[in-house]
C-alpha cells in the first residue's frame, strides 16, 4: 500500500528537441522554449547546443541563474565575479548566480565541439540584485546515490537519502542518472514543484503513466499536488542517461530582454542603461 502522503507524478507531455544551424560552428534548439513563463516556472529556457570557438562573444546577465551541463567537448568560461578562468568537461555543470550582474563567456577549447545543455532560473524579487555567486560543480566529485544498476549525481537538491551541498536560492532538484537496462528507480519531489526530464542517450519508461522515451526527448512532468511528496518512477529499457530538474515556482512577474530578467520594464531598461555606460558591474 502506497503511503498516503507520497503519490506518482505523470509524465504529461513528450517532445523531441530540433536542432537547428544557425552558422557553420553554432546549432542550438530548445529543450523548454523561452516565453512560458508561468508553465515552467521557475525555469525560463533550456537550450541545447553544439558550438565551437567563437559562436559566442562575451555578454552580460542579470536577475538569473544560469546552469551549464557539458555532454560533449570542454568549455573555457571567464565571468567578472572570480575573474577566473576555467575549464568543464563532461558531466560537469557550471551554476552560475548572476544576481546583481555578471559579464562572462563560454568558449569550447581550441579544435572542440561542444555539446551541452544551458538552463537559466529565475530569482525571485529580492534576489535579482543578489550579490554574484559561481560554483563549480564537477561530475566526478559531486554526492552519488548509488542503487543496483543505477547511479545518480546529485548537483542540487536531494536522491533518497543522498543531499547535495549546492546552495540555491531557489529550490532545485537536478540530478543525472545512469541506468543500465532493465533497472528502476523512483526520485522524490515536493508536490508543488515543476519539472522536466531531458534523454541524453537510450530508452526508458517514464511516470505513473509509464510514458515510453528515447533520445533527445524531453519530458514534462505533470501536476504535482499542492500538498505532500511525489515520486516519479523510471525504467531503463536498454541503458539509460538523462537529466531530471525541477523546483518550487517563483510566481512573480517576468519580463525579459535578451540576456536580462527582471519584474518590470523598467528594470530591464535601467539594466541595458547601466551596461552601455560602463556601470553595470557593482
């Protein structure tokens, strides 16, 4: 008998992500499109993209997060807050607080494609001009929850007992999971919060439903309740990697202008001022 309090989430829509070229070293397409503020709350987009030197030029954000998942390759990145240099490889995620204001860079190392995942979260009203935060989370030395035929990195939130030392300011849930075929597992949730689960490689069941995916799908989770905890089931049909993120939603209002995500215009509008005349970063 299922405890009372604890019920399965449904998977309550599929799609496959489209990539498309947008020059000779840049595809990209999305994994959640931006725009549905209210739907995937408190995310904002997800994009998937395969990049080389000089797709990207150095650019500013404000009033989010962004969370950087390498699949493929290895990306050099500089922000202003550490004014460091660095280096990810795969299955290690950049979590980068850009709260009052970062101007920072992503470039695949010299010869490289890229291929990875970016999420950008939205801060809630008194945290978009939160001090810049960086953390550097690496594949290999991130907590484990480790099952049979199954292992989970946990770079934010929680796996049954395994608790990620990442710090939010919104509350997260991102695990990856590898599965070798024929295993199960279920991940807890807050019934409040929203989700989606992207398919980096192979097959699986998905959700009360049990929802079939493959490759390069996403998967958006269904309706959690208001009260009490949910679970969503997983199986590996033949081996299994993907990611899982959810979280609690923000539910304030959301403008955004290229790289800025604020509450009103005119925030937007003081951010792009402060960025032309040099006095962006505080």
């Amino acid at each position: 008998m299922e405890d009372k309090d604890i019920y399965k989430r449904e998977i309550a829509k599929v799609r496959k992500v489209q990539l498309h070229e947008h020059s000779p070293i840049h595809a990209a397409g999305p994994v959640i499109e931006p725009g549905n503020w209210e739907r995937y709350d408190p995310f904002l987009l997800l994009m998937e993209d395969k990049f080389q030197k000089g797709a990207f030029d150095i650019h500013p954000h404000r009033g989010i997060e962004t969370v950087t998942y390498v699949i493929d390759g290895a990306i050099e990145h500089y922000d202003s807050h550490s004014g460091k240099d660095g280096v990810l490889g795969p299955g290690d995620v950049q979590w980068m607080t850009a709260g009052s204001g970062v101007v920072h860079n992503e470039v695949p190392s010299e010869g490289v494609t890229a291929h990875s995942l970016q999420l950008w979260i939205n801060l809630p009203r008194d945290k978009k001009m939160t001090a810049p935060r960086y953390q550097n989370l690496k594949g290999n030395e991130v907590p484990v929850r480790e099952e049979k035929g199954v292992a989970i990195r946990i770079f934010s939130g929680s796996s049954g007992d395994v608790i990620s030392p990442t710090l939010n300011h919104v509350a997260v849930t991102m695990i990856e999971a590898r599965m070798d075929a024929g295993a199960s597992i279920s991940q807890e949730l807050p019934g409040s919060y929203k989700g989606f689960i992207y398919i980096i490689e192979g097959s699986g069941v998905f959700g009360k439903n049990e929802v079939r995916a493959s490759k390069g799908e996403v998967l958006e989770l269904g309706t959690g309740g208001k009260n009490g905890t949910g679970e969503i089931d997983f199986t590996a049909e033949e081996p299994l990697r993907f990611l899982l993120y959810a979280g609690e939603p923000v539910k304030e209002p959301v403008v955004a202008r290229g790289p800025f995500v604020m509450n009103t215009e005119e925030e937007i509008q003081e951010a792009y001022q402060e960025y032309m005349q040099g006095t962006f970063l505080k």
